[in-house]
C-alpha cells in the first residue's frame, strides 16, 4: 500500500501507438472491432454492465438478445446444437479435456497443435499423442495419422483416447487439413473430435456438422471482431450434458463454465460485430483468392511460401532467403526489416525476423496489399543496390 | 450458415439505457470504470491489442508497462509476493484448488461463500466442508470454526482439507470476518488459506501479508474500475512454483493460466483506473462512515439492517417491511418499488425484490445516498399516505 506517486504516474491511460498503419499480424486481422463493436465498447464498458438484466443465468438474457445470440444464432452460424461464450479457444479447449477426460487418459493433437492446446491439455492431466506432419514444405496432415495414433494410444494405455483434436487451420502455416476426413477416422474408434477454429470461425463459413466435429473452439478477439477475451465453445448434443453438467448445489449453474463466463464489454462487442462477421464469412473465396495472389506475388520476389499449396486461408508462412542475406549486413542487423516496415506504417511482422515469418491477408484487400508487396520490393532493392 | 437478415437485425450496436442513474448495485459501484479507462477502452479494445508488445510472455511486456504492474506494484498493491491476471475472482478460486487440491480432497468454505466458490470446487473435483455463519441477524463467522470444519474433514477423509477459502467480506451482508484469526486457525493444521476479495480489493485496504493470507482472488470488473472479464490472483512464495508451474513442453507458458489470460482492453483499462483505484482505498474510512450513515438514515423508514452492525463495508443487507407492506395491495405489486425507483432515475435495486435487498453505497456520495434516502422516504409516503 506505500505505492508512491512516482510508482503510480506510470500507469493511467496509456498510448497504444499510430493507429492507421496497415495490419497484416496473423493475430489481428481478424479482431479489429467493426464501428458497431467500437460503440459497444463505450456503452458496455463497465464491469458487469450486462448483469442488469440478469436473472440468474447470462445467456438467458433477453433483452439484449443474448438468449437468441447464444442459443439460436451462434448454433446456426457454427453447426453445433449448443453453444457458450467462454474467455477464449483456449478456455474453450481446456472446457472439453476437462469434461471428456479423466487424468491420465490420452488426447491426440495434431502436430500443428498451437501450444495451449498442449497446455490445456496439460492443465487437464492428459497425456498427448501426437499425429506428425508431413513436413517441410507443405507440412500436411494425413488423416490416417489419427488412426494410428489412437490405435498406438489404447494400445500403450489399454484404453482409447478421450478426445482428438484438430487445428483447423494451425496457427503457423495456415494450413487446413480435411476436417471430415479426420473426423471420420476418429469416429471410427469412436474418438469425439474437437476443432481448433480460432483462425475459421468469423473468417470463413464453417459446419461442424458438414465437418463431423463434435466441438468447436472459437475466438472472439483473433476471429470474431471482438474486444477479448472472448470465445466460442461448440458442442454437440451427444456431449452436451457432459461438459455443460449443472452444479448440485447450484442448479441453473454450469461447472465447467464457472457458472458464468463473458459478461460486458467483450460478449456485447461480439454481438455488436457479428451481422459484419456472418457476412464477412460469405466473401471467403475472395480472401482466398487474394491470398493466393499475393503469395504469387511475393515469390516473384525471392521469398517461398510454405504450407499447402495452392494456399486456402490468409495466414500464410514464408521463407524470405533476400532478406536473410540483407540481414547478415545491414547496419541495423535483422531489425531493419521491421525499421523498414514501421517507416511505411506496415504492422505485423515481428521485429528481429528475416528468416522467415508469418503474415495475414485478411480483410487487407488488394490496395494495400500491393502497396505492402510494392515495400517489401523497394526494401530489397534499397538494399541490395546499396 | 443460414442466418437471414431479420435474424441478423436484431445484433449489431445495442444501448444500454439511461447513462446518468445513481447506481446502487453491489455488483457495479466498484466497477464502474474512470475517464481514463475509458479512454483505454477504446485505445485498446481490438482483439489481441496488447500482444503487439509481447515477446511471448504477457506478463514481462516492458511498454506499455505490464511488467511493473504485474510484479512490482499489484504485489505491493495486495501483499502477496506473486500475482498473476486472470479472468477474474472465480476463475482465480478456481486456478488455486485446482492446483492445490487433487480429486477427492477438501476444501473449507465460509458459509457465506459466494456460488462461484462452490461451483469452481466442484470443477476441482473437491468436497466441500462448510463453516456455518451464526445466522440472522448478524450472520457472524466464528474463526474457531474454520478448527471445526478442518477436524471433521481430516477425521472423515483421512487427510487435512487442501485448502480454506473466507469470503472477505462475503457477497450477501457484507461481512468482513476476522481474516487474521482464520488465517491462524487455518496455519495451525497447515492448512493454507484463500482470501476471496472480490468486494475488497480495489475499495479498501488489503495487505495479504498482514492478514497471513497465502491467496487473493480479486475483481477487477467487481471492486477496480476495469471492464471485465478480469481479476486478480496473488500467491504467496511458498505457493507460487504450485500455482505458476509451468509447461514441460513450453517453457515459459504457465499451465494453470493456459499460458495467457486477459491480453488487450481489459488489462489495460485496469492499469488506466490504477492510479486512482489506489487513492480511493486511500478514503476507506469515508466509505465505512457513509454506508453507517445512509444505514442510519433507512432504518429510521423502517428498514433493518441485518449483517455486522455496526458495518463495516459499503455492500448492505436491508429487510425492508414498509416496502412488503406495499407490495400486497400497490398496482404493480412486487415491481413496484423497482417502478417508482426507476421513475427516480435510481438504479441497482433488483426488480421483484420488497421484502429485502442488497445494495451498495461505494462512491455514489451523500448527496447522492441523500437522494436515495428521500425517495425511500416518498414512496414510502405515497403509498401508505393514499
């Protein structure tokens, strides 16, 4: 309590920085609030502020509609009979280890797995069997892998494992592997599968009943045009009343969600973004197409794209070898790319990479990504006629 | 995938209501978020705003400056040597009795515990040993009775409960028990003890240390002016490797947190509100003298206060007879209080409720509370006057 003056003029409202550059981090196309959101922000910005118009269980609500949000809407948007707003993919994914799993049972994840899936698994006491990658370059995933890890998994613990997992699209290369497929293997040993959709759902249209999956995991703030933490958890109705089991001393209360999750700010920007968000959805095939166009563009440059090729979502990897050349000389080392890139007011690539890195096209369109790859050819011949 | 435009039409921006209500609600007086929070709000509401400056550990982020807030002043803040964010007070509970406590262990719960405590030991897996108030009116906990409850589990299960939560103060009279003396009840047995602050921290004065707390779970939605979900969690050293271990596989990413929790608009409008939510812990004691005088005031109308007298927190439980008297022949029966109160443009009172409710006097002021005290006072006229 002897915080001094001092100590506390660090804190208080804080600059986030220039606001107009070109955005293209993986982590922030996707969660950049519509105006709708933005107005949301102010009106339900103090803590509980939705708690008004509770009677005891938030995604009852009526008004505002978090009941048709929650129990209507977001099922028909995801393909899931139920749906919660939890705190993240994360949560959401720990939510389903924790539920279907006992201690020591198996998870399989895929070997794109992002690591909080390894760490929810983790935090459940899970072990995990993984299902490897091809690879270098395109880094697929067979879905027969999973038939071979969930048959290595029950014969190593005597019993099949709790959950598999699938990250639909990983996190690194962007890669979306056949969902259904998977599904189908799992389901052959009767392995419920859950979908890792942080970077689909709120980008590109997604069915976990086309797909098979019994859960889905979603984010707000990276997919959803959100205010986080905030994130979507999927579940079918075969699963339903295991991982929503109400409290016995507390009736209408959800173990696993604590009782209650989101409540505020982040679920009514959520709301506020989603007719933007569904209709975004529809206009996939032209982020796809962009994508496509501006790795094509970007190779002709000298740097590689690796994952699935053709590419089918907008975060993708490259391998960017004239950059890693300038690098070895340049005066400010392997920070002049991200020097290079501030000066032009584009965001998103981390600072000291050259080697490679990840980017996202999403929601840029074609203007600004040609001004970003017009950069990237005026940095290497800055340097390079140096 | 099939959502249509009049389903659609009913999300996007929705008011909140009237913005100039007086706010008695126990759960939004502490919550309600200062003019610099605001501005954070919107500064940093974009999904994963934050994670711009993190080099792949929240909590280390030099600037904007979370490391100082997260290790050097939150902990100066609360007395614990470690303190992490998180999503808020149940979600902190749950982190500390998911780590402290294996499946089938106890835990000792005040009998004034809120639901979520419940809820978040039975996610845990834990039994759950109740330490009984001494009821109406004063609803007063024993210490010695923590020794009780801690004797009956270890003699029914074999082992000493993992450990003791109290409620400080609890959610309903707004208690505040002899922390100390439970925390030296509890060390007796060795039994560590989880202070719930998620009406304290943040109003008035806590010091972990002092009290011989080994956890605190806060609120920052609840009691720091920041818009949720977010909370705090403070460890003493002797718990923190328990508590903050972290993954075999990802070396700097803390199972127990699923590697990060609250990363953009919410952490930052708790850093913006810190240096006032600092100063007003500061003017407890004006607090305490307003909520025994507006206590005062009520009860000559007639209402009782029921919980510690005389009170010591600005959370109230009042038995309101006149108001019940009312609600058996006024038009609008039991609404009719929450009618007439809203007409008054005063707000926080849960509609249906006459026989008794909760409310909260934290910063609404004496003109303000005067206010309230008058409208009591009319309406009480009004409708036995007719």
């Amino acid at each position: 309590m002897s915080l001094d003056e001092d100590k506390l003029k660090k804190f208080g409202f804080i600059e986030r920085g220039p606001k107009d550059a070109i955005n293209i981090d993986p982590l922030q196309t996707g969660g950049i609030l519509t105006e709708d959101a933005r107005k949301a922000l102010l009106e339900w910005g103090d803590g509980y502020s939705i708690c008004d118009f509770c009677g005891g269980v938030l995604d009852l609500i009526k008004k505002p509609p978090v009941y048709e949000f929650v129990h209507e809407a977001l099922p028909e948007f995801i393909g899931t009979d139920e749906v919660r707003v939890t705190h993240g993919a994360r949560e959401s994914k720990f939510a389903v280890m924790h539920s279907m799993g006992k201690a020591g049972d198996t998870v399989v994840l895929d070997g794109l797995a992002h690591y909080s899936s390894y760490v929810a698994a983790q935090r459940a006491d899970l072990e995990i069997e993984k299902v490897q990658s091809s690879g270098h370059p395109e880094y697929n995933l067979d879905p027969e892998g999973y038939a071979q890890a969930i048959e290595k998994a029950t014969s190593q613990s005597g019993k099949p494992p709790a959950l598999a997992l699938l990250t639909y699209p990983d996190g690194n290369y962007g890669n979306l592997a056949d969902a259904k497929r998977v599904a189908d293997v799992c389901h052959e040993y009767d392995v419920p599968l859950l979908l890792n959709c942080a970077y689909s759902v709120g980008r590109m249209p997604v069915d976990a009943k086309k797909l098979g999956a019994d859960f889905i995991a979603a984010s707000g703030h990276k997919s959803m045009a959100s205010s986080g933490p905030i994130g979507l958890l999927g579940v079918q109705e075969e699963y339903a009343d295991t991982v929503f089991r109400k409290s016995s001393t507390n009736k209408n209360k959800e173990i696993e969600l604590l009782g209650c999750t989101s409540r505020g700010a982040g679920l009514m920007t959520m709301i506020a973004s989603f007719p933007q968000v569904v209709e975004r959805t529809k206009h996939w095939d032209e982020e796809v197409t962009n994508a496509r166009w501006f790795s094509e563009k970007v190779e002709e440059l000298g740097l590689i794209q690796v994952g699935q090729r053709p590419h089918n979502h907008d975060l993708m990897f490259f391998e960017t070898p004239p950059f890693y050349e300038i690098s070895k000389t340049a005066k400010k080392g392997r920070y002049f790319l991200y020097k290079e890139l501030k000066k032009r007011n584009i965001h998103g690539i981390k600072g000291g990479l050259t080697k490679y890195f990840k980017l996202s096209t999403y929601q840029v369109g074609r203007d600004n990504l040609s001004y970003v790859i017009d950069s990237f050819e005026e940095i290497i011949d800055k340097y390079t006629k140096e």
